[in-house]
C-alpha cells in the first residue's frame, strides 16, 4: 500500500490537508470521502484496509477548520466554501487519478456536503460514477441545544464564536474502543460556531428540498440505532429520490459511523459490493 499526504487549493486559496492511500498495481477505481463534524480524514482505516486490497484508491481530506487543515476550528463563512472545496478536492483526485471510475463518500457532514453539493452542481455528472451517503446528516441533533437556540442571532453579530457542539462520543460506535481513541484523538474536535449551524440548516433544508432532483447512483448507509443523526430524514430523502438506481442500507442497532461500528466489516463489504456493481455504470 502506498501513503500519501499533501496540500490542494481549495476555495478562497486556502490550502487544504488530503491524503491518499494507493495500492501496489494501477488502481481500478478512486473513492474520494468527505469525513464528519469534529473529525479528520484519519478515521476512515477499516475503509481503507477493506478496499485497496481490492485494486481501489483512495482519498481523503480534512475539511477547513477540522483535523491538519487550516482556519478557525468549526467554522464556515458561508456553505458556498464546502462546496467550492469538495470541487477542488475532486478536481485533484481526478487529475490523479485519470481515467478511472471516481465514487464520492461523505460521512455525517460530509455526508451533507456531499448530497448537497451534487445537487447544486449540474455537471457533477462528469467527475463521479455514484454517491455514498453514511450516517446521514439531514437534521440537526449532534449540534448542541444552546449552539442551535441563540444560531441565528449569534450569527450575524458574533458569527465565528466557538460554542462546544456537545457531541455524545459514546453514540459513534459500540465498539468502546472506537470511541476512546476518538476521545484522545488530538485532531479531533468539539467545536461549532453560529454560522456554521445556520448555514448547515440552511443546507439541510435545501437539500431535504431537492431530493427528486437526484439523478447519481446512489447508497445511503445508516444505523438504524444513530442518535446523531437520526434515521428518519435519511429514509425521507431515499423516498424522494426518484431514480431506480439508489439502495439504502439499514444496520439494526447500528450506530452513527456503520465503518468503525462492531459490524464494519459488512458495512464496508456492502459498500464495496456497491462500488463493483457500478464500476460501468450498472446496477
């Protein structure tokens, strides 16, 4: 297996941490993960280990504010800034990975970045063969009450002020070794500004709004025992998807990261059955 690590531009000239893990021969097909709130392109291992094995590469970066990428801890100006980064970050993966069948993972927030993105960009089409949605984030519950109740007036006096998000570690996974080392992670994070939450709701409603618009592949992976982003909105946009290639997979008792739960090793055997079943574009 080869590791890269390195930096990309991204929205504003901003320069963004990503890194890469390639196998020995020629990679048959690129994922590209967006990770979630607080966290860092570092988590994703089991992913890892599962899919280069099987001739896949794969890419990672840490979105801004979060893990080894600059600017304030939790904070966006503006949705517009995901989006422009995830862009630029497939664009990189692309130009170094020509020619071969690109998936787009977002997890949690990323999860929302990415539906959200592909959404609003017509051409998204061009860069990615499918979407992978894991631990859905279409509600609001791993932000903090208070972080929520004063957002949308802290947000435009006080937008970058960090509030804790008051994240539950023990509902990541049941694995309590999953949630220690995330508890000691020192990439990861617990912070959350008034911007950030109104602009994530703003996203969450546009996206929930614009469901029957999707016209990707698409596989939503979802514990059906998530406490951070409950199960209910991730069904509702399943629903409203309108195309036939889309399947959502449900985990009984499964919590909110299906890929470092007790049962990862079906979760990422499910998505990389997925991945292979689309390499051509089937079904």
């Amino acid at each position: 297996m080869q590791h890269n690590k390195g930096l990309f531009r991204a929205a504003g000239g901003l320069e963004l941490w990503y890194q890469c893990w390639r196998p020995e021969a020629e990679a048959t097909a690129t994922l590209a993960i967006l990770h979630g709130l607080g966290e860092h392109s570092g988590r994703y291992a089991n992913v890892v280990n599962h899919l280069i094995p099987r001739g896949y590469a794969v890419y990672g970066y840490d979105l801004r504010g979060h893990g080894r990428s600059p600017g304030k801890r939790g904070h966006i100006n503006s949705w517009g800034e995901y989006r422009a980064d995830a862009h630029a970050f497939l664009r990189m993966v692309r130009e170094q990975q020509p020619d071969r069948p690109l998936f787009l993972m977002g997890h949690s927030l990323g999860s929302l970045i990415a539906l959200e993105y592909t959404l609003r960009d017509s051409g998204a089409a061009e860069w990615v063969q499918g979407v992978v949605s894991s631990g859905t984030a279409l509600s609001t519950e791993g932000f903090s009450p208070l972080l929520l109740m004063i957002s949308r007036v802290l947000s435009r006096v006080l937008p970058a002020l960090g509030i804790k998000t008051g994240l539950d570690a023990t509902a990541l996974s049941r694995n309590p070794a999953v949630v220690q080392a995330y508890q000691d992670d020192p990439l990861v994070h617990g912070v959350g500004t008034p911007r950030m939450a109104t602009e994530s709701m703003a996203a969450i409603e546009w996206t929930l709004g614009h469901a029957a618009n999707w016209n990707l592949p698409l596989l939503l992976l979802h514990g059906v025992a998530d406490r951070l982003a409950p199960i209910g909105p991730s069904r509702t946009f399943f629903d409203q998807v309108s195309i036939a290639d889309k399947r959502m997979i449900e985990y009984p008792g499964g919590y909110h990261e299906p890929h470092n739960d007790t049962n990862h090793e079906q979760a990422t055997a499910d998505l990389e059955q997925w991945l292979a079943q689309h390499m051509t574009g089937g079904s």
